[in-house]
C-alpha cells in the first residue's frame, strides 16, 4: 500500500487531519466544516432556481448559438453581395 500519494505534504487540520495517510476515515471522525469569516449574502441579493431543465437549457442555447451564427452569414453575405454591385455598377 502506497502512503500519501498525490496527497502528501498537503496542510491539514482538525480531525481530518489526524487519520493515517492511506486509511479511511472512522466513521464520526471528520468535523462539520465551521466558517471563520462574515458569509452572509450581499445586501438585496435574490438567489433565484432554474426550474428549466439543464439539458433543455442547453440545447435552447445552442439552437441560439446556431441561429445567432446563421443569421451572422446571411448578414455577411448580404453585404458582400450588395459590394459585388456597386463595384459593377461603377464599372458601368
């Protein structure tokens, strides 16, 4: 068995930091994680769930990427096309 590995050498702290490098933790050993700083939100923050479902929402996203780029060529190609004319017409 290979002690610490990838993780050795890191800080540590608490009781996770106690257990043998290349055991498991006991059950009950690991201490619920207590904030040493101010976390309350932002004053007038609203957290708002997307009931949209992530794999719909992804797919409407690229449709309007898709689109998006379509409408970019059609634009383009409009544009050089009335160049195309106007340098004709010059010529005439």
């Amino acid at each position: 068995k290979r002690k610490g590995g990838l993780l050795a050498g890191l800080p540590s702290r608490g009781k996770l930091g106690k257990a043998p490098p290349g055991e498991p933790l006991q059950r009950g050993e690991a201490e619920t994680y207590v904030c040493d700083h101010d976390s309350s939100p932002p004053e007038g923050q609203v957290i708002r769930t997307d009931t949209q479902n992530i794999l719909i929402r992804a797919l409407v996203q690229k449709r309007r990427k898709e689109e998006a780029a379509r409408e970019r060529e059609a634009r383009e190609a409009a544009r050089e096309a009335g160049a195309e004319r106007a340098k004709r017409s010059a010529r005439d």
